[in-house]
C-alpha cells in the first residue's frame, strides 16, 4: 500500500512540476533570438522560486518513484506514471485554456488502456 501512495506522490510532482513550469515560462514570455538576451531569460527563470520548486519537485519525485521501485516490479510501476498525462491533460485545459479535441482525448484514452492491458497481463 505503502508502494502505491509512493507511485501517486510522484505522478502528483510531476503534474506539479509540469503546470507550474509551463505558468512560470508563460509569465516569463518568449525565447529570445539575441544571445544576451537569452542569458537574461535563462537567469531569470533559473532564480525564481517557482521553477526552483519545479527542480525540488522532480527530485523529491524522483526519490519516492526510487522508493516504490524497492517494492514493485517496474513493469507495474512505471505503466501508473502514464496518469500524469491525463492529469496534465485535465488541468492544462482548466488552467491554461488549451483546447480539448477529441485526438487529445482519444490519445489518453488509448494510453489508459494500453496500461490497463499491461497490468493484466
């Protein structure tokens, strides 16, 4: 029991990690074409605290995801890892007001059952 709250903690953080690093580049705008002005952007997203907390994320994900594989086989683990994608999905739309189109939803839907089939076999 211990294993899955372990694989859902990490889908959390890395749900996480994913939305609050898509906002912080939303808020920090476009790539630029000038290289000095790249080295500007780039320092600016390096030190806010928000993308810093997307890297703690993925490293506190990482160590729990490490964790749950001491108890799991990885052919259980990692298929449960594909949640993050619906839950990405889910909450880009609400968040960010991307658009859901029936590919989107056809595409996660056959991942869903693709993890589905595997964890019965």
């Amino acid at each position: 029991m211990i294993a899955v709250a372990l694989l859902l903690a990490t889908v959390a953080l890395t749900v996480f990690g994913q939305l609050v690093f898509k906002w912080r580049i939303d808020a920090t705008g476009s790539f630029p074409s000038d290289a000095g002005e790249r080295l500007r952007f780039l320092t600016e997203l390096a030190l806010d605290p928000w993308v810093i907390a997307v890297f703690a994320s993925a490293l506190v994900a990482s160590i729990t995801y490490g964790i749950a594989l001491t108890r799991l086989e990885l052919s259980v683990a990692y298929p449960v890892m594909s949640l993050s994608f619906v839950f990405v999905l889910g909450f880009s739309v609400l968040l960010f007001s991307e658009s859901l189109t029936a590919g989107k939803v056809i595409g996660v839907a056959l991942i869903c059952a693709g993890v589905l089939v595997s964890s019965w076999a």
